[in-house]
DNA sequence: AATCCCGGCAACCGCGGATAC
DNA sequence: GGTATCCGCGGTTGCCGGGAT
C-alpha cells in the first residue's frame, strides 16, 4: 500500500508564496502557534498550500530571527569544519548557526561555499613515502584537504565549533557513518566527495568517523585508526594510526583517508613531529607543508579540520 | 536591444524515522 | 505488532535576475 498524499495535489497552490500568503501564515502561527499538525494547518488558516510547503516556508523564510544575507568568514568555518566532519548533515550544521536555515547552507554551500572550500585544498600537500614492499620510497605529492578560510584565517569566534560538541555528537556521527559501506551513498561525507575529486573516481571506502579527543589538540579518526592508536590523546598518538588510520586498512589498494582534527592548544602535528619532519619514523610516512596549521602551528581559537584523502600512484 | 548563459535561491519531492492508533 | 499518518531531512528542480555576447 503506497503512502497516502498529504495534500490534494490538484487543488493546492505551487510556486512562489505571495505577500499576502507570507502574512496569513505568519499571522495565524502567531496567534494559534503550528499546532503540531502543519497538515491541517494551511485549511484553518485559510491557505491552499499544501502543509510541508507551508512548513517549509515558514522554517526557511517567516520565522523569526531568520538570518539573510552574507555568510561571515566564521560561519563559512564553521560550514567547512563540519561538513568535513560529518558531510552533509544540513540541519546539523545549521544548529550551529543561529537564524541560518539548513537550506540556506544548503545553497550557499553549493553555489559559493564548496567552490572557496576546493580553492583553499590547493594551499596543502602531502609528501607520502612507503616501505614494506616497496624498497624505495617514493613520495607522492597530494591534495591535502582543509577548510580554506578556517586555514586562512583565525578567530576566537571558532570557539562555538567546540570539540566537545562533536563529541557529545559522536554517537549520531558513529551511528549514521559507519559501516557506510562506500557504495557510493549520497549521504556519504565529504570523504566520498573529495575523494572523487582527487580520484577521478567514486572510488570510496567507509568512512566511520569517530570522536577520540575533546580536549585541545583533537583528533578525530575512522574507527579502524583508533583501534590502533597509541593513545587517543596528542602526544601519545602513535604515528600509523594518527597519520592514515585509513592506510593501515587499505595500503594494499592504494587508497587511505584519514580525518584529522588539529586543534585547541597543542597542536601535536606541530608538537610531535614537527613541520614536514616524519622521515625517522616508520611508514607509512607523511609529512605536511604549507598550510598554516602544519608549518606554524594552531592556537586555541583555529580549530580546524583536515579531511585529507588521497591514493597511492605507485606504478 | 535582444538573446543566451549561468549562478543563486526558493520551493518541491520523495524517503526514512517517529509517533499515534 | 502492524498500519497509517505526520514530520523532518536532504537532494533536486526550476524560476529569476544579472552579466556576457
């Protein structure tokens, strides 16, 4: 049995809401509240739209403290930073911009936001060189994927991108992102995006992000990473699972991702090895240059993510 | 001046989850 | 427990306005 309409089709109003629709909608709602049912609520209130539309309308434009208008460049860190965090969970991230509606991240995404965000990535390399069967080690230069204005700048308004709200979301993120399976879903993150990007492919594998650290210097792993993880925290981190948890798993198909949080006081990028200095260490190796997190370090108020994804080209 | 193209944005659609019965 | 209904979300569509030709 399919699902019954919610509205007729045929006698609803589509399109453009008009003034006087806006002011009817908003007048009632301010007299009689949505009343938990936006099915009914466009015949009481007199409306020939169709609840949904009527809902929508309502979230998304006559609501109050709607914001329009410009996004600030502490907004557009915010979008980044969680977008690579959790891809794109719109309502989400718009709880975390008051007066901003998830469609208009959305859309502000699409058409600015993603085209500023893919600019900032060519500010970033990875140098990889592998061992193991690979006698010589080669080194693969990569797209290394940051936020673009989160890395070009920084402000204490970060602050609100707090770790431990991912955190305290980490149970959400786990549950909606792993075991994925990188079928190529439209609602896989950033990873499977960026990823092709890089790839020219849809080439994808899981991508189960999990919170390991809420205190400065997160970091912020897939799940098979952490296992191997020394420690969860900066400066125990061990090397393999901090740099590509991602590699560990997948280092025989030439394909790794890693998500990396360096933030808050302490970053241990910087601490633990140094601007580009990874070579005495076991592979896979990584070093970072360019960028400002990786070369000169981060305070406590430039929290950002690196969504870094790449393949191995060996021929 | 007319036409075309493209970007931005509002709105729609369909699906999945939650809830009520 | 099963079914119907509603809600909310994310992806997509299509209109509109401005710039380019």
């Amino acid at each position: 049995m399919g699902r019954a309409p919610c509205c007729d089709k045929a006698s609803v109003k589509k399109g453009p809401w008009s003034p006087e629709e806006d002011s009817t909608l908003k007048e009632y709602i301010h007299k009689n509240g949505t009343g938990g049912n936006w099915i009914a609520l466009p015949h009481k209130a007199g409306l020939k739209r169709c609840g949904k539309s009527c809902r929508l309308r309502w979230l998304n434009y006559l609501r109050p403290n709607i914001k329009h208008g410009d996004f600030s460049d502490d907004e557009d860190r915010v979008i980044c930073n969680l977008f690579a965090t959790i891809g794109s969970r719109w309502s989400i991230i718009a709880a975390q911009l008051p007066g901003r509606t998830d469609n208009d991240i959305k859309n502000y995404w699409n058409t600015k936001l993603k085209k500023k965000f893919m600019q900032g990535l060519q500010h970033y390399t990875i140098h990889i060189n592998h061992h193991g069967s690979m006698k010589q080690q080669k080194e693969q230069q990569l797209l290394f994927l940051a936020a673009s204005s989160a890395s070009a700048s920084s402000s204490s308004e970060a602050a609100p991108l707090s770790l431990q709200h991912l955190s305290s979301t980490h149970d959400y993120y786990s549950h909606h992102y792993s075991g994925g399976g990188g079928g190529g879903s439209a609602n896989n993150s950033s990873t499977s995006l960026l990823s092709g990007l890089l790839n020219g492919s849809e080439h994808h594998q899981t991508m189960s992000t999990s919170c390991l650290d809420s205190g400065g210097g997160g970091v912020y792993f897939d799940e098979l990473c952490a296992a191997a993880a020394t420690s969860a925290h900066g400066q125990g981190l061990g090397m393999e699972s901090f740099v590509f948890g991602g590699s560990i798993i997948n280092l025989q198909e030439g394909h790794h991702k890693a998500l990396l949080l360096s933030a808050g006081a302490g970053n241990q990028l910087d601490q633990q090895y140094g601007a580009g200095c990874y070579d005495e260490v076991k592979p896979p190796l990584v070093s970072l240059t360019g960028g400002d997190d990786g070369a000169g370090g981060t305070n406590a108020s430039s929290s950002f993510f690196y969504d870094c994804s790449y393949s191995n080209n060996e021929s």
